[in-house]
C-alpha cells in the first residue's frame, strides 16, 4: 500500500523530535502571554473564498453529504479573524496544528504541514516589535537563519501598485490582463521575471522609512533590507517579513490589514507570522547528517544519570564523540573484542564521592 503523494508518515523517532520542538514553541509563547486556540479542520470554503486569499486554488474541497461545500484549512489567519470578531476582547493568540494544500511537492513542502502561527489584533508597532525579536531568538536556536524584510507595500498605494503590475505585464508581453486574475500567482511565476521593475519604482519603497529605521534599531539584530521581496502581494500590506536558509524561507508573515478589511468592511490593524514545523525538523534532520563521527567512548556503570556531572562528557559530546554506556559486566566483554579509542570503568564508589 503506497501512501497519497505529497503526505508522509511520522515514525516514533521523527514523531518525538517533532513534538519537542512545539512544546518548546508553545511554552515560549504561553509565557509570553500568548493565548493558545484552536480550530477545527473542516471549515465552510466560503470562508477562504476570497480574491485576496494566497490559497484560493490549493484548497482540497468537497461535498459534505448534506451537499454543502467544504475544505480543509489552508491556513489559520481566516479562522482566527472569525474568532476576533466573536470575542474581540483577545488580541494575542497562538495556534498549532494541520494545515493543507494541494501543491507541488517539493524538498521540505508537503501537502499536509504542521504549522506554528500567532496573530495581533489590534496591534501597535511595540507589539510587533517584540514579536518579531521574539521569533528570532527561536529560529535561531534551530539555526542561522537570516531576516529579510521589505515595507514597499503602502496600504494607501495598494490600489495604485496592483494596477501598475498590470500595466506593465500588458505592455510587455503584450496581452490583456484580467483583472479578476491573482496578481500573486504572477508573482509567484518565473517567467515574469519584473523584480528588477519594482526595484525602480523606489517612491513605493521609502514611503514608511521612519517606521523602517524604528525596527532596525529596536530589534539588535542583522537584517537584510530586501526591497524585491514580493511575499503575498494581493494579501499583505506595509511590512513583509521572511526568515531564509539557503533560500529557502522557513518562517514569514507581515502586516494584513488590507485583507482583513475585505473581510470586517473596516481598517482593523493586524499582524501575524506563521512558521512550518516540519521545515525546522527537515532542516535539523538534513545538518545532522553532516556531522562526521570521531570516536568512540564507553562507560561502565549501573546509575549513569550521575554521568551529567562530568564536564567532560559535555565536551566529548559538543566534539561529536559517540558515548555508551554499559550497565552489565558481560558487555565489557564484547566491547573488548571491539575497536574503541577510550574504554573507562567506573564505579558507583567514585561516583558518589565526586
């Protein structure tokens, strides 16, 4: 029996480095006082039916036998923003679970993802701020990852900029653009290769220069001003933000108070990030193959827990030394017959005098 393309199964080992990484996630956000919510799986589509949606033609959608359409949630910001306007007294929320999308797979991309995301109703740029810094500090314990940010996308020029996109496409290929099309999937196409023709519209990209200085001095931190970074451009407005490794983005969001507009027919400032689990886990699965094995130490001993007060086991791990330990006197035995380049037996004596 082969599994549907684009899924994977998780195995016990994959399955708890997995859940350590968002339990380390959730607890550093709940003491953040974030608040966690969840939503459920299957939602009306009419709800992601919107022009602005970057998921519109990913959703896995049917029939329910009361013949009303439905779909898996592509992403959680929509089902967040119904929560908003339900109880609209919480304004710093978490989320963590499966989301889906019919897309090509492709290394680190699976049509069923874990997702990590928080939103901000409400927000003032404090908030975001130190959500951002707050992110960081958790990539980087994974890895070096680096953080590009844009902020050409001016709400006021929202309007403005989508019509020049439109132009300039007509002009240059020389067909007619329907206007009902998703300017993001034109982004997201190769062949319209124009980055360079938004790098020249710079009236766009300096517009909000104070709020850009504000972020580059209160978050500390190296940050790569890229201004052709075109993330989510019918969806989000002013900041646009992704965190990079090779190119390959594992972490990003942005301000999307334009789109949340569409949805409660009023400016409502908000904010929010999203971050794929299994993207960390890959990541971190792929660089421990890289590391090269230098030797091997065995220890004899019935309680080895005692073995943490050693500071030198400490650097024998960081120098990627293999440790075993041996509880039974049968396997000094065996270990004899091996090639091993240290062999220490201790016993409990000394281990209780140190």
């Amino acid at each position: 029996m082969n599994i549907l393309r684009g899924f994977k199964d998780l195995l016990f080992y994959e399955k708890s480095k997995k859940t350590t990484i968002i339990n380390f996630i959730r607890n550093v956000y709940l003491k953040k006082k974030y608040f966690e919510i969840e939503t459920p799986i299957l939602e009306k589509f009419e709800i992601f039916n919107k022009k602005n949606n970057l998921f519109i033609n990913e959703i896995y959608k049917f029939y329910n036998y009361s013949k009303k359409l439905i779909c898996l949630r592509p992403e959680n910001t929509t089902n967040c923003t119904r929560i908003l306007i339900k109880y609209n007294k919480i304004i710093k929320v978490f989320y963590i679970g499966s989301m889906f999308r019919y897309e090509k797979p492709q290394l680190n991309k699976i049509r069923q993802f874990t997702q990590f995301g928080f939103e901000l109703y409400n927000n003032k740029i404090s908030e975001e701020l130190n959500s951002i810094k707050l992110t960081n500090k958790v990539l980087l314990l994974h890895n070096n990852y680096k953080l590009e940010l844009n902020n050409f996308i001016n709400y006021k020029f929202k309007t403005v900029y989508l019509n020049i996109i439109i132009h300039f496409l007509e002009k240059k290929f020389l067909i007619k653009i329907v206007r009902k099309i998703l300017i993001y999937k034109i982004l997201d196409n190769s062949k319209f290769n124009f980055k360079k023709f938004v790098f020249n519209y710079k009236f766009i990209n300096i517009k909000n220069k104070d709020k850009l200085n504000k972020f580059f001095f209160y978050l500390k931190t190296k940050i790569i001003f890229n201004p052709k970074l075109l993330r989510g451009i019918n969806y989000y407005s002013n900041l646009i933000f992704e965190w990079k490794n090779n190119n390959n983005s594992v972490c990003g969001g942005g301000s999307y108070s334009y789109y949340l507009s569409k949805i409660l027919n009023k400016i409502n400032f908000s904010f929010g990030l999203s971050i794929g689990i299994e993207r960390l886990y890959f990541k971190k699965k792929y660089n421990k193959k890289k590391i090269k094995i230098n030797s091997n130490l065995n220890i004899n001993t019935k309680n080895f827990f005692f073995v943490n007060k050693f500071e030198n086991i400490k650097v024998l791990k960081i120098n990627n030394f293999i440790i075993k330990f041996i509880i039974k006197k049968k396997q000094i035995i065996i270990s004899k017959k091996r090639i091993f380049f240290f062999l220490s037996i201790i016993n409990n004596e000394k281990l209780i005098k140190t």
